[in-house]
C-alpha cells in the first residue's frame, strides 16, 4: 500500500495548483492551497472517497486561499497556516485587488504552524519548514521517504519548475527566499518530488542541474 496518495487540480483564475494529500489507510486528507473552484474540489473528495481533516495554506496569497471560506462551511474543518502569514490571510480578498482579480477573502486561521512542526493525517506525516521570501510566513511540506516512495515536497510558491517564487510582493525579499533555499530546500534529497503551487512537477536534483537560481549554489 501506498503511504500517500496525491491527488493535483489546477484551480483559480491564476492556474495554482491545489493538492488533495490523503492517508490511504484512514482515508483522511489535508486540502493544500485551495485557490478557487471549490466544487471542482469536493468532487475529487468524493472521487477519492476521502474526509478531509484540515486546509493548510502555504502561504495566504489569494489565489491559494479563495476556497477557504466555502471549503470550511461545507466540511467543518480547521484552517492551518504558519503564525508569520496569520495576519495575511484576512487581508486575502484584500491583495487580489492588488492585481486586478476578485477573490473571496478567508476566514481567519484556527491553527498557526511553526517551523520543524509535524502534522498529522492519519498515519500520513508533513514536516513544515517555514520558507520564508515569497510572502513572510511561506512554508513547504516535506514528506520523508517511506519504503521505497521517494520524498515528497509541496512546495507552494517558494520554487517551481526552472525557477522560484516572486519576490516582488508585499512582504517578499530575494535575499530572504534564497536563504530558505539554501538553508531549507536544498539539504532535501536530489529525488525529492517537488510538487509546486504553479506549474509541472518535477524534482529538487533535477532543479539543481536546470534551475538557474539553484544550479551550483551550495547549502546554508
């Protein structure tokens, strides 16, 4: 049996990827970066035939946050995100403005995450390593390998396929971001899956030989 099941859908006027991350053994899930197209989430629930447990947020840009509110109506569920970006996500409806977009504000969080913290969905188990650079409170959530599954890393907007979140934001800093890079991300193991908040999936050996902003730089 597998020891997490993935499940991808591209959600939201921004095309941000939300990842449903399921316990096969309990059926229980976490919803990661529920950015819009609340329906077209719940029937992939449904689809998997799991309960989510909890959303977990990144980062509170509003195009990982706007199925929030209507997601926690539908399940009762709690809303996790790092105390650095708690403050961010009620101002969610808020910085979509700033680019010209509407999108439903959230609900504040019920729990604020801390760095090194451990998370639990069934026997399923994310490692939250704040990331800081794209907004001030980012995270990733490591998966360790079990078996022979590789890690898995999701890793929001901190870095993507051949290149890494913007820095140009409120709250965001170049120098910050490659430092968590550094420090954080490429200490993980070269087969290390990184699935993203936007675009393909790819893996943090192959981003050390392509990406041009990790290519050669060494660990903090």
């Amino acid at each position: 049996m597998k020891e997490i099941e993935i499940a991808q859908l591209v959600v939201g006027p921004l095309q941000a990827n939300c990842y449903i991350a399921a316990c096969p053994a309990s059926r229980s899930a976490a919803i990661i970066d529920p950015g819009g197209d609340e329906e077209k989430i719940c029937l992939r629930l449904e689809g998997m035939g799991v309960t989510p447990l909890c959303i977990i947020n990144t980062h509170a840009h509003p195009d990982h946050t706007a199925a929030n509110a209507s997601l926690k109506d539908r399940y009762g569920i709690p809303i996790w995100i790092h105390e650095d970006e708690a403050v961010l996500l009620t101002q969610s409806g808020m910085m979509g403005k700033l680019i010209g977009l509407f999108f439903p504000s959230s609900p504040p969080p019920d729990r604020l995450l801390r760095d090194g913290e451990e998370l639990r969905i069934g026997s399923l188990r994310l490692t939250v390593l704040h990331t800081p650079g794209h907004s001030p409170g980012g995270i990733c959530l490591f998966s360790p390998r079990r078996g022979e599954e590789a890690p898995v890393l999701f890793s929001g907007d901190t870095v993507f396929e051949n290149s890494i979140g913007r820095t140009d934001l409120p709250g965001g800093s170049y120098d910050t971001l490659m430092r968590s890079l550094s420090e954080k991300i490429l200490r993980l193991p070269d087969d290390t899956r990184i699935l993203p908040g936007h675009g393909p999936e790819t893996t943090l050996g192959r981003e050390k030989r392509h990406n041009p902003f990790l290519a050669g730089r060494r660990t903090g």
